[in-house]
C-alpha cells in the first residue's frame, strides 16, 4: 500500500564496542560479492557520522550533520523509500521500498547497489528492514504479512520464511539475536522464536487497533509499542529465562493521533515518540514512569520517524514538510533544520559511534 495521507490502512501516512581493522572484511569472502559482479566495500572511517534519509522523492541522502549540506545523494527511482537501515559496521545502507529493497555501500560514490533483497511479491511495501548484529542476515517484513530472513551477504539465498497473516507494520530483532518482534495492522504483538519459527507470546494492547512501532531496550530491560490512538504500552520480561511472558508495566496516551515512531535512548534516560499530530515527543524514563520532558513543534506535517544519537544527547525528526530537525535532548532545542529533499520524509538512520557497534 503506497504511503499517501491520510490513511487508515498499512502504515498512518502522510551494539559492544569493536573497533574494525582494515581487515576486518574477512569475515565477509570476497566470492560472495564478486559472483554478484561487486568487489568488497572500502570500509568507512570508524568515527564517521553516518546520517542519511529518504522518503516520497525516490532518493537516499547523506547529510553533513554539523553543517547541514548533502554530501551525497543515491537515486531509488522503483519507489518510494519505507524504511532505511545502517549495518552495525556503518559499511552498509539497506533502503526498503514498494517490492525493491537495495544495499548501497555507505564508503564511495556509487550509485548502485552492491546488493539485492529479492523474492518480494510485485508491487507490496515491505515496511521495515533490520540488519542482524554479526551482520550474518537481514530480516524484512512486508505489508503482506511476509517476514523473510536473508543469508548476508549471500541475498539471493531466503533462510526462512514466516507468515504474519496481516501487514507487519514494524519489526525488531531481540537483543539475544534468537527472536523476532513484529507489531501489526490488526494489533497484535508477536515474539517469534527463530529455533522452531513459533509464535512464543501474543499480545494484543488494545483490540482492533493497529500497532505502529516497536522499541526494545538493548539490555532487554523493557519493550515498547504505540498504536493508532497515540498510546504507548511498555512492557518487561518478568524473568529472563523465560521470554515467552511479557508483563505491562504502565501505559500512557502519548499523542492524539496516530503514535507513528518510538524510539529509545542508548543509555535507556529518554523514550521519543513521533506523531501524525505534527509533534515529537521526548519522554523521561523514571523507573516504570515515564516523564514528558519536551514537546517538540516545530513540524508542519506528518513527524515519521526519528533516531537518537549515540551519546543519547541529540535526536533526529524526519517529517513530511520534507525537512529533517536536530533537537537537543536535554532541553529540547531545536539545533538545526536541514532542507533537501522535495518530497515527504519517511525514514532516517543514523550511525554515528565512535567505533562500529556490533550492539
């Protein structure tokens, strides 16, 4: 479903530190790409700061955070872009659009991709698209219901197949590495477990209302998700052996109207939610109580997505008035607004660690 505002249906519309050797590709063989015509990436510098975004206007852009110029940009002409993804090593980008998902080489100029994601049915979105943290596969979900994992850097090859039933509006995967959590367009939420490829807890937070995004905490400590009506639902595991029960801890009208993103912190201080209200929202985590620290308004649309920095002390908004902000966390400063696109925003990425993260 193409993404236009408004909609009631598919989406509202609108790691450890490990510093890589230059070496470090051995890891991936120089066959796999060459029998895709393709020579290993030259890895990028281990302090770049990797910013790109895309959107309504069939391109990728690489941004010059501190001084707000393009420095690159990468055309998608098959679609629009649903979802950007950049690998834990900041080698690689993944754009993921109507039926296309492409892998582009973040180091360089080319302008084509170095790899493809296939197998997606004609003309369907596929909504959301995550590296895994050894960079051993690439999981996408479809609006479809389809969730296939991709042998990397050996794309052609699907490891396995899940069928949601209904349009998975968001996916993450576990930190452990060993499940999947999609959230969906009849809202449900979905823990899979990868060793036998079963649904290990459903949950449903508010019947018949869509879910829209999903955010879960690097040391497991919480999950959470927004729906339809701007709520949001944070939930635990109560023991960590047994992953398959979550708890709900507290919950909370965030925004109201559509809860489109939800994102969490690196040093796990701040929750942000973005919001078809035009709005973000930067929320203080106090133990089970979350705190709303700053309300960020400078947005004349649709606020799709956003991405903290690594430090935890900026936050990126991408919106549909085609602008891209730069908000300071601590006190909700707006710090710089980008221009360059010239259509709707939907996704942004961003990488920014001193050294490539494997978590």
């Amino acid at each position: 479903m193409n993404r236009a505002e408004p909609s009631g249906q598919g989406r509202p519309s609108g790691g450890s530190s490990r510093q890589p050797s230059n070496n470090g590709y051995s890891q991936y063989p120089t066959q796999s790409y060459q029998s895709h015509g393709y020579a290993p990436p030259v890895p990028p510098e281990a302090n770049a700061v990797v910013l790109v975004t895309g959107g309504f206007d069939h391109c990728i852009k690489f941004w010059d955070a501190q001084h707000g110029t393009c420095i690159r940009t990468i055309p998608f002409a098959d679609s629009h872009i649903n979802k950007l993804c950049i690998s834990p090593d900041k080698r690689f980008i993944v754009a993921a659009g109507s039926q296309a998902v492409k892998i582009f080489e973040v180091a360089g100029l080319n302008q084509n991709p170095c790899l493809l994601l296939e197998n997606h049915k004609p003309g369907v979105n596929v909504m959301t698209v995550e590296f895994q943290r050894d960079m051993k596969w690439i999981v996408t979900a479809c609006e479809d219901g389809a969730v296939r994992i991709f042998d990397f850097p050996k794309t052609n090859h699907v490891r396995r197949s899940l069928d949601n039933k209904c349009a998975v509006n968001d996916l993450k995967i576990h930190p452990e590495q060993d499940m999947l959590i999609t959230a969906d367009q009849k809202g449900s939420l979905k823990l899979w477990n990868l060793r036998d490829n079963s649904v290990e807890c459903e949950l449903v937070p508010e019947e018949e209302v869509p879910l829209r995004s999903v955010a879960v905490a690097r040391d497991c400590s919480m999950l959470v998700v927004t729906n339809n009506k701007g709520r949001c639902f944070v939930y635990r595991w109560p023991d960590p052996r047994t992953r398959g029960h979550l708890e709900l801890i507290t919950q909370f009208d965030a925004h109201n109207k559509y809860a489109i993103k939800c994102c969490l912190s690196r040093n796990l201080h701040y929750l942000a939610t973005t919001s078809a209200d035009t709005t973000a929202k930067i929320w203080r985590i106090n133990g089970s109580r979350f705190e709303l620290a700053h309300v960020l308004m400078d947005h004349k649309g649709w606020v799709w997505d956003c991405a903290f920095s690594d430090d935890s002390e900026y936050l990126v908004t991408v919106c549909s008035d085609f602008k891209l902000r730069v908000w300071k966390v601590s006190s909700g400063e707006l710090t710089r607004t980008i221009e360059g696109h010239t259509k709707a925003l939907m996704t942004v990425a961003l990488n920014d660690s001193i050294a490539a993260r494997k978590a």
